[in-house]
C-alpha cells in the first residue's frame, strides 16, 4: 500500500511516499481502507519529533483521523462490518491506504457527509467536546472565548457552542479569517493584529476560554474570566509559560486546566467516541455542524499539506485524499 514515512524529524521534506506492508487487525481493530485523512497541527509536531509522547518518529506513519470504509474485522469486533462507512481516531498512521484501528474509536460516517468531510471530524470533535464541554463545562447562555478561531478546533468550537446555546467569541489573524467566523456564528470576531482582545472583551467577561496560543495571552485570558471562570489549554504555539496571580485564582474561584488527546488511553478514547456519537452526531445530521474543509490535497502531496499547515494561511480543515 502506499503510506506517506516520516523519514527523520525534520521540515515537511522528510514526509516521503512509500510502498508499505498493508497491516493486520488486531482482535479487538478493524482494518480500514482510507478514502480521507485529516491533517492537524499534531501531526506537524509529530514530524518535528516534538508531539508529547510521541518518541523516535522515523519510520512513523503520520496521520490521527480517517474516513473510509472497513476492509476486515478483529475476531472480538461485534460492531462493524464489511464495507461500513466509518471515520476514527488513531494514534498515528492515517496518512496510507489502509490503517488499523481500535473499532472503540470508530463512529459511522454522518448521514449527508462526505468522505472527505468525515476524515476532518474526530481529531477536531473529539479535542473540543473533552475540553470545551467536559472539562470546561460551558452551559448554554455562557460565553466562550477561542483563540485560533479560524483554525480546526475553532471553526469546530464555533459551531457546537453556537449549536447548544453559547455566545461566542474568537480571535483570529486577519479580516478574512473573522468574516469567516462570523459567517459561523461567532458573536465576537476579534483581529489580534489591529485589536487588543482584553479590551475589547473586558465589559463582557469570559466563562470558557479555549487557548492554543499560551504566552503572554495566559495573563490576559485569567484577567478576562467571570468568576467560576475555567481556562483550557490545548496547545501553547507561543510558549507555556505565563505569570499569574494566584491570589486572585482563589479569590474568583477560577479554574485552569487542558489536555492532550494523543497519549490518554484506549479506555479513554472509547467512552468519549460514545459521548461524540450521543452528543455531537445528531448536530451533525441536523445541519447544525459541518466541517470547515479550506483545501484537500493527493496523499502523495502531504508535505504540500504541512506547509500549508504551518503557514497557518488556512480557514478551517486541510485533507488529504487517497484517490479511492
């Protein structure tokens, strides 16, 4: 089968196509044959050898979501069958024709979407669902703040909190990327570049703030929180260390906390691929939500796709497609 490799860490060169042997199921996965994969900032970090957890990379075949339609079954697998429409979530080695997957972490392909659709799904889904509604707890009628609006996470962030009742807003690099946001729902689109977040979202307040950004947007963030406030970290593109008062932590009672999704467990990823179908699939079906796709590329391109990741010139998802 043909696999993108990463060859060593390194720039989006040392992604390489390469014919690989197609793998087996375990009893407990299913095989796949891969229509679409989702490319995702991880996937970038991975590359780099810099993705928590993810040891010597070379060799590695990239790649933490897919759609496609299983090909095999694991002698313990009861679920699925030959031929069904499905998009998961993996550890690695979605970018290939075939892939092997924990068939706890695989949902049925939305009703309405496209292959190329579904595989920009469950990193994204899953990521915000555990840290905007689990850990973060928004209800309806609170107000969320996502830095990176116009990213995977946000325009997905976007449209759940607006699907369930929350306002909305986001920051984002440039005009087009807040239109974009607005068209989503966003209450608040905000241009870092030109506009001070802070002072723009001070008289409003904050109840949730998702944060890839860290840095010096950690101060501001705890500033802008109501009390009973919590901030989710899912990334720090811009470092992980910030100063804070701790005093007023305790004073306003906020909560600070974050995750990764990679390195938790199978278990793990199970229940919260049960929550995603119970919660997140129906808003899929009703037209509530719907991937952002900006550009799909050949598998053999997907270094073309990184550095179009990295150039963070995109609105929404980037995809790359196997040619079935």
């Amino acid at each position: 089968m043909n696999a993108i490799i990463i060859q060593q860490p390194g720039g989006p060169e040392v992604l390489q196509l390469q014919q690989q042997p197609r793998p087996q199921p375990a009893a407990h996965e299913v095989l796949i044959r891969v229509n679409a994969a989702g490319v995702n900032r991880p996937d970038v970090l991975m590359r780099q050898g810099k993705y928590a957890g993810s040891g010597d990379v070379s060799g590695l075949v990239p790649g933490l979501e897919i759609a496609g339609s299983v090909e095999a079954c694991g002698a313990d697998v009861m679920r699925w069958s030959l031929g069904d429409a499905v998009c998961a979530l993996l550890p690695a080695g979605g970018y290939a024709d075939y892939a092997v997957v924990d068939a706890r972490h695989c949902l049925p392909v939305p009703a309405g979407l496209t292959m190329t659709e579904a595989a920009a799904l469950p990193e994204t889904v899953f990521t915000v669902w555990h840290n905007v509604f689990q850990r973060g707890a928004l209800q309806p009628g609170e107000t969320l703040l996502v830095h990176g609006g116009s990213s995977g996470i946000g325009t997905t962030a976007i449209q759940l909190a607006k699907a369930l009742g929350s306002r909305v807003a986001i920051t984002a690099g440039d005009e087009a990327k807040c239109d974009a946001c607005r068209k989503l729902g966003a209450d608040w689109a905000i241009n870092y570049k030109t506009q001070d977040f802070e002072e723009v979202l001070k008289a409003e307040g904050i109840d949730v703030i998702l944060d890839m950004i860290g840095g010096d947007y950690i101060a501001k963030n705890l500033r802008l929180l109501k009390d009973d406030g919590r901030l989710v970290f899912v990334n720090a593109m811009q470092g992980g260390k910030g100063e804070f008062n701790a005093l007023e932590v305790m004073q306003r009672r906020l909560s600070i906390t974050g995750s990764t999704l990679r390195p938790r467990s199978a278990e793990f990823k199970a229940a919260l691929a049960a929550a995603v179908q119970e919660h997140v699939w129906p808003l899929v079906e009703e037209g509530r939500f719907r991937p952002v796709i900006y550009k799909t590329f050949p598998l053999a391109e997907a270094a073309a796709a990184h550095e179009l990741m990295e150039s963070s010139a995109h609105i929404g998802k980037i995809v790359l497609e196997t040619g079935r």
